[in-house]
C-alpha cells in the first residue's frame, strides 16, 4: 500500500506523526522537564518536612525557637496561633492552612508560584497534636505551660498547623524555561531534520544513486544496465521505470541502427557492384546498340538488293509464265495436228482397204514405211520420256515454288527446264508431223505398189493401224502435256502473287528496320546516359557505403 504512494503522500504520511511526535515533544517536554524538577524539588521538601516532622527534631527546635537553615530551602512551623513571630502565615500558608481544615485527610499539599520573575515551590504537610504536644498545647485552655506560653486546649490528633518549605526554582525561571524550549524545539527539529533526511535518502537520494550509477554505465556505452525498480508508484518509481523503458528503447534503436548500418553497408557494396555491372552492361548493351545499328543499315541496304532481286525474279516468273503459256498453246496445236493425222490415217486405213490387191506390189515400200514406224516409235518414247521429264520438273518446280522465299532463284532454273523440254517436244511433234507426210508420200506410193501386191498393202494397213494408235498415245501425252503447263502456268500466277507479297512485306520490314536503326541510336544515347547515371550512382553508393561505415562505428561502442 505505501509503495502504490506519490513522493508527497509518502513524505506527508512520513511527516505527519513526527510533525505531531515534534507538536507534543515542544509542548511537553519543556513541562516535562519543569515537572521533573519541581518533582525533585517537592521530594527534597518532603523529605524536610518529614525530617522536621520528627518529633524529637520538632520539640527540641520549637522549644529552642530554633528554625531550620537551608542555603535552598526556606523551613516555618506555620500555624494560625503561632507563637513566634518566625512561624507567622504568610498569604500562601494561610490558603494552605484553611485546606488542611477543611479537607482533615489531605496529607501534604504543594505549589509552584511566580514571584518576582522566579518560580518558587512551595511545599507543606500538616502537624496534627500528639501526647507529647498536650503538656504545652493541651487543657485547660488558657493555662500557663512550662514555658510561659497559654495552653490553646487541643486535644490528640487535632490539626495544630503545617511545616511550610519554600525554595526557588532557580533553573527553571521564565528564561531557563524558554531556553529549555528552544532546546527541545532544536532537538525535535534535527530529529526532523535526519527523519526529513533518511526519507529523502530512502526515497530520492538511493534511487537517483541508482539512476546516476547507470546513466554512468549509459555514458560509457553500455545499454545493458538498467536501474532498479523496487515496485515503488511514486514519482521516482515512475522515474525508474520511464528511465528503463528509455534504455530499453535505446538498446532496441541501437540495435537496430546497428543492424540496419551493416545492412545499409551491405546494401551500398551490392549497390556499387551492381551499378558497376549496370554500368559495363550499359556500356556493353550501347556497343551492341551501335552494332545492331549498323547491322540494320547493313540490312537495310540488303533488303533493298532482295527487293529489286524479287522485282526480278517476279519479272523471270512472269516471262517463264509467258513462255508455259506459248507451250501450251503449241501444245494444243500438236494436239489438234494429231487429231487431224488420225483422221488422215484412218481415211487411209479405208482406202487401203479398197486398194487391197495392189499391196503385194509396194512390199519395199511397206518395208520402209515399217522402218519409219520403228522411227516413229522411238520418237514416241522420246516424247513419253519427255512428257515424264515434263511431270518430274512440274513437281521439282513446285518444291521450288515452296522455297521462292529464299530469294526464288532455283524456280528459275525449274522454268528454264520446262522450257527446254517445251521446245524438245515442240520439235518431236514436228519430227512426228515429218515422218507422218513421209509415211503419207510412202503410203501413196504403197498405195500404187498395192495395186499389185495385196499382201504388203493389208500388212502395210496393219501398220497404218499401229501409226493410228501411237498418234493416239501422243495425243494422249500431248494433251497431259498441256493440263501440265497449264498448271505450271497456274502455280506461276500464284508465284507472282507470292512474289508480290514477300515484296511488300520486304519494304515493310526495310522500314522496319530503318526505324530500329533509328530507334538503336536513341537507345544507344540514352544507354550512354544511363552508364553515366550509374557511375554516379555507384560514387553515392560509395560515399553512402562509407556513412554507413562510420555510422557501425559510432553505434559499435553501445552495449546492448
């Protein structure tokens, strides 16, 4: 409960019963002191009275008239009806002597008067008649006694008078008691003075010698100290507790500036190293700028020599288209030319027929004309190798057409063979057209010679008949001919088309790529400028890495 106390409380509940220990110590004790003198005092008296009681020292003083002397005490034998001018009552005596009448059984009576600035006690005790007082106190009343002196009739045991002693109180004067006064009032106030002191050394002084040995220890670093609390709620308690909380505080800001400053320091190396890579990447990433710049200019002008390629070998692609074109339409004449021969052939077939008899004569002729069959076959073969050569080069052709992304040029070659091949079977079908009019003249000649030999005319009718179906044959691969020239004229429509496309996208892409080397030289400048940004960078890393530095070693001194 006294600890949940503030200073003031503390100090006013210390105060209180001393202020009141101090209130009564000045007000009794200065009577304390007087009461025990005076009680000394009223011991010597009685113990005088008490002497001068005695019987034997009370006759043989009262009858010698003697009175006792006493540097301190003043000794009567008062009575109302004394008998020496000594024992007269003064004003004090006469009080006393009418208590003792009035109150039998008061047995001594005391009192301590002012008189001229001195305090005097004054004591008494009564004298009450024994068997030993009557022969000159007794009967009969107004006799004579031995001494001359009248009997006042008392009897035994009557109140005869008092024995009064008086003495100064010389110590204990108005001055003496006022000095007695400031004594004690200095006595209780440096009692106050060293309570006052203790409390302020309990409460104040040991608690700030605690704070004081700490703060030391906190000059010296060392957060680690704390002050300690005895659970005390008043003002210093709360100072201790504020006062640790604010050690503890510091202690946690220490530590955390001491590991944020190797933080911090650990950052700006990772920082400066970082911005000195950043720095050569810059430096690195504007050296492949410029490269990259360059290589688009470079390309640039490539992208160029492909377009005006591609313009050509459109142009190529075009004429090739030209030409499978012409092909075809020769092709188409062949066809129609042997058309005509097989009809030639078959009108021949009849008049052989009708001119039978006559073959046997034009033998030799027949024989001929089955020598120029066999011609006519080999032809045939040639034209039918030239017809597959015809479909291998379609398809080589458009495989060729599938890569024309790559510069086009093998289509190229693929159409100059197809031409080729259109002229070779443009003069086969001529050669064909030949031995047709020669196999005609010798037909006409067999026909004559039939006349005379009918054997050799069917024989020669028979080969009429081969002739009619190797033209069918190269009809057939004629006609074959001209669907594939017409489709190689097709894929070469689709070509060109290609071809202008992947002109258009190529210009594209030069524009493309003028602007990303436009693009690559603002890079490249602003990368520059970067690098430079980055070694600034690393100088503030640098400069805040030493901070940092400087910042470990302040706080490094601290405890914690």
């Amino acid at each position: 409960m006294y600890r949940r106390l503030r200073l003031a409380p503390k100090f006013i509940l210390g105060m209180v019963p001393l202020l009141v220990v101090m209130a009564v110590a000045i007000t009794l004790l200065p009577d304390l002191f007087v009461k025990a003198a005076e009680h000394t005092k009223i011991q010597e008296s009685k113990a005088i009275a008490e002497q001068q009681a005695d019987l034997q020292t009370f006759l043989a003083k009262h009858i010698t008239g003697e009175r006792p002397e006493d540097p301190n005490f003043t000794i009567k034998y008062t009575s109302d009806k004394y008998r020496n001018a000594k024992d007269m009552p003064d004003a004090w005596e006469k009080k006393m002597l009418q208590m003792y009448v009035q109150n039998p059984k008061l047995a001594e009576f005391s009192e301590v008067l002012d008189s001229n600035g001195l305090r005097v006690l004054r004591y008494s005790k009564p004298l009450f008649i024994q068997e030993a007082c009557l022969a000159c106190h007794g009967e009969p009343k107004g006799q004579k006694d031995p001494f001359g002196h009248e009997k006042e009739g008392y009897k035994v045991g009557e109140f005869r008078g008092a024995i009064s002693v008086a003495t100064t109180l010389e110590g204990l004067s108005k001055e003496k008691v006022a000095l007695i006064n400031t004594a004690v009032t200095l006595v209780v106030l440096l009692l106050t003075v060293i309570v006052m002191y203790m409390m302020v050394q309990r409460f104040i002084g040991k608690p700030l010698e605690d704070i004081v040995v700490t703060v030391k220890g906190l000059s010296e670093g060392d957060l680690t100290t704390r002050v300690k609390d005895k659970g005390s709620a008043d003002e210093i308690g709360e100072l201790t507790a504020l006062f640790n909380q604010m050690i503890e505080n510091q202690a946690k800001m220490v530590g955390t500036v001491r590991k944020t400053a190797v933080e911090l320091a650990e950052s700006f190396e990772k920082i400066a190293t970082s911005s000195d890579h950043v720095s050569r990447a810059a430096s690195e990433v504007a050296d492949n700028i410029q490269h990259v710049a360059r290589d688009a200019s470079t390309g640039n002008g490539s992208i160029a020599d492909a377009v005006q390629m591609l313009h050509d070998l459109s142009q190529l692609i075009g004429a090739a288209k030209e030409q499978a074109l012409a092909a075809a339409e020769k092709s188409r004449l062949t066809s129609q030319a042997a058309e005509s021969g097989k009809d030639t052939i078959n009108e021949t077939v009849a008049c052989m027929e009708k001119i039978k008899h006559k073959t046997m004569e034009t033998e030799d002729h027949i024989s001929t004309l089955s020598e120029y069959s066999q011609q006519i076959g080999m032809i045939t073969d040639t034209i039918t190798s030239l017809a597959n050569q015809t479909n291998l080069l379609a398809l080589n052709a458009a495989i060729e057409a599938a890569r024309a992304g790559e510069m086009g040029r093998g289509f190229a070659v693929v159409a100059d063979e197809v031409r080729k091949l259109a002229e070779q079977s443009n003069r086969g079908a001529g050669e064909v057209a030949a031995l047709v009019r020669k196999i005609a003249d010798s037909t006409a000649a067999a026909v004559k010679a039939m006349q005379q030999s009918r054997s050799e005319v069917e024989q020669g009718a028979c080969v009429v008949n081969k002739a009619g179906d190797v033209l069918e044959e190269i009809l057939k691969a004629v006609t074959e001919t001209v669907q594939d020239v017409e489709a190689i004229a097709a894929m070469t429509d689709r070509e060109v088309d290609k071809s202008t496309r992947m002109v258009e996208v190529i210009q594209s892409l030069h524009q493309i790529i003028e602007n990303t080397a436009a693009n690559a030289e603002e890079v490249a400048a602003s990368t520059e400028e970067t690098s430079a940004a980055m070694e600034t960078i690393a100088n503030s890393a640098e400069k805040a890495n030493a901070m940092a530095e400087e910042l470990k070693k302040t706080v490094s001194r601290f405890k914690v």
